[in-house]
C-alpha cells in the first residue's frame, strides 16, 4: 500500500496539535448541540413556546446530523477534509449567531437545522481522520484525546452555557459558540495537514456494514440507550429545577459532566459488551430512581453522577463495538453509527417533549428507564458474540 505524505505529520508536536484542535471541535460541536439542556426555560420564555417546543431544538440538529453524517461523504468526493472541516465549522459560527440574535422561533430552528449539517459532518470526520494525523502507535490514544470532546462538552459547555444564561441571557451562550467556531476555523487550518479522503464512501458500502449482524445489534443498542437518555436529559433542567432552583442547575450540570468523563474512561477501559451492559444498567437504574429520590439537593446530586457515570462511555462504546463488528470498514460503520446516533437524539428529544407537554416534565424519566432496560436485554442476549 502506497503511503500518502500528507497523511502523516511533519512533527509529533503537530501531530498532538491537530487532535487536541480535532477534539476542541468535536467539543464546539457537541456543546452547539447540547446547548438548549442548559437554557431551556429561558429559551422558551423568550421564544413564547413551551418547553416541549423549544426542546425540539435538540430534534432539529439531529435529525439533520442523522442524514447529513452518512450523506456528506456522498457529497463532498476528493475535497480535501481541512478545507471541509473548517466550511463545516463557518456553517455553525454563522448559525449560533443567527440562533442567537433571531426574535422569531422558525427562524431559530433554521438555525438550528443549518446547525445540524456542520455537526454531522464533524462527528464523522473526526472520528475517521483521527488516526490518520499521528504516527500508527498512537492512533488509539489520540481518538481516545478526540472523543473526550463530548465529555468536556458536559463538563464544560453545557454548564457554561447554563452559567451564561443565568447571568446575561441564553442568547451570549450561543454568541459564544459561534466565536468559538470562528476561532477554531483558524486552529484547524495551522495545525490540520492536508488530507484527502482515503476513499470515499458509497451507498453499497453503508449496505454491505449493515448485512453484518453485530453492526446491526450495535445500531439497535444505540437507538435505544441515546433516544432513551435524551428523553429524558433534554428536560433534565425544567425536571430539577422545581427541587434544587435555577441557580444550581449549571453546577449540578457540572457534577454530570464530570461524572462522565470519568465514566468514558472507565467503562472506555472494559470490552464493548461489558462497557454496554453498564451504560444500560445504570441508565435504566438512575430512571427509575429520579422520581422518588430526585426531589432533594442530595438526592439529585447523586443520581446525576449515576446517571453521568453510565452515560459517560456510550460514544465511545458503541464506536468500539462497530469497529470491532466490522474491522475492515471503519468509514462505513462510522458512518451507520453517528447517523443512528444523532436520529436518536432526536427522537428522544421529540419523544420526550410530547410526554412532558401531555403528561407533565416528571413522567419523562420512564422513557430511559424502559429504552435502557430493553438494551441491557439486547446487549446480554449478543455479549458472547463478537463485540
């Protein structure tokens, strides 16, 4: 196999500077995503819609990140993946600034959808471009770096943007964001060498992945354990808030996100079926529990770091068990994963804002529980098997 200069970088230094800029992407992105979890009541105050409503900001990003993943290969042929990236990265500047500053709620979720291509097609780059910007050794580890950005959202976005909301208003959140892109259109160009796609993906490729049985269970399991989650933590402030008030919900968002780095570390060190069976089973425990022990300060803090700890290590998981059903196409499994990946936020966070509309915010904690259950059945009935 002929090697492609390009693909390997001049320096180790630069080689760490590409993923570190890589997972500061992959973190933008996902806080972009995420950022309507932690301004939500004051999103849909100013938006004059209801809670459920406005929580279909999450539904719009990801049903578009869910088509745009496995598209955007189609579509972008030889373009080099740095130039891409940093298009992808303009296209979310300049939607959080039009979220930010639009009175108008079909305005917002434009943004928001035109926000969705720029996410779907840096989840996919990302992941597939990461082992080819260090030396061979290190491709592991410096994946490993990438996909901490979603940890680090949690950590940092999300509460941030909590912060920010409480302090001048949810619309600076966004602003923020957009600054953020804007700067990190410049990092990628620095530090990002030149790369053109290996191969690009086709439609027989995505068809060819799926008739494998494992990547099929691994989609299952994503669909099930995401929709169920992101019923349930789109809400997670307007579920709290009621108990603990508004000024603790950006800490207690951050007590969640450092849970889940932790949990992406630890349950990123077991094999993918063990990883799973975790995630599953304490998804489902933390939502069983939220009604009856949520209602305190403690109770919450508890449960949240639970919940933290088992959701932490999903992404990276279901990647492991893809890759590990389907070693020979890491761009197509990819692909398969990251499109069911964002549907399902989607879905979740649909579902769950027509449970909390027409039943109340309180009962969208049996979504996660059921969904998480079903998994842990899924999971347990294919561990022996490859993955």
């Amino acid at each position: 196999m002929t090697t492609i200069c390009v693909d390997r970088p001049a320096t180790s230094a630069r080689a760490w500077a590409a993923s570190v800029t890589m997972a500061a992407t992959v973190f933008t992105v996902v806080t972009a995503e995420m950022l309507p979890v932690g301004v939500l009541t004051g999103m849909s105050e100013s938006l004059h819609v209801t809670e459920g409503v406005a929580g279909l900001a999450l539904t719009a990003t990801g049903v578009t990140s869910a088509v745009a993943a496995p598209v955007l290969p189609l579509l972008l042929g030889r373009l080099d993946r740095r130039t891409v990236l940093g298009g992808l990265m303009v296209l979310l500047a300049l939607s959080a600034f039009a979220a930010a500053v639009t009175p108008f709620y079909p305005v917002f979720m434009l943004a928001r959808v035109l926000m969705g291509v720029s996410i779907g097609g840096v989840w996919l780059l990302t992941v597939s471009l990461a082992r080819r910007v260090v030396p061979r050794n290190a491709a592991g580890p410096a994946t490993s770096l990438i996909f901490s950005g979603i940890g680090i959202a949690s950590v940092l976005g999300i509460p941030a943007g909590a912060y920010v909301g409480e302090l001048v208003g949810w619309r600076w959140a966004f602003a923020g964001v957009g600054l953020l892109a804007l700067g990190l259109v410049v990092a990628l160009s620095i530090f990002l060498p030149s790369l053109a796609p290996e191969r690009p993906v086709r439609l027989c490729d995505v068809r060819e992945v799926l008739q494998i049985k494992q990547v099929r269970v691994g989609v299952i399991l994503v669909a099930l354990i995401v929709t169920g989650h992101f019923a349930a933590y789109t809400y997670v402030r307007p579920l709290l808030e009621p108990h603990t008030g508004a000024a603790l919900i950006g800490t207690l968002l951050l007590v969640y996100g450092v849970a889940g780095v932790i949990g992406n570390f630890l349950t990123g060190a077991l094999r993918p079926s063990r990883a799973l069976t975790v995630i599953a089973a304490g998804i489902a425990l933390t939502a069983l529990a939220l009604p009856a022990f949520g209602t305190t300060i403690a109770g919450s803090l508890v449960l949240l770091v639970i919940w933290g700890l088992a959701y932490g290590g999903t992404s990276v998981s279901t990647q492991a068990w893809a890759h590990a059903a389907a070693p020979s196409a890491p761009e197509s499994s990819s692909a398969v994963l990251v499109g069911v990946y964002n549907g399902a936020i989607a879905l979740g966070a649909f579902t769950g804002g027509q449970v909390a509309d027409r039943l109340g915010t309180a009962t969208v904690t049996w979504l996660p529980a059921v969904l998480a259950t079903a998994a842990l059945v899924v999971v347990l009935a294919n561990r022996g098997q490859r993955g």
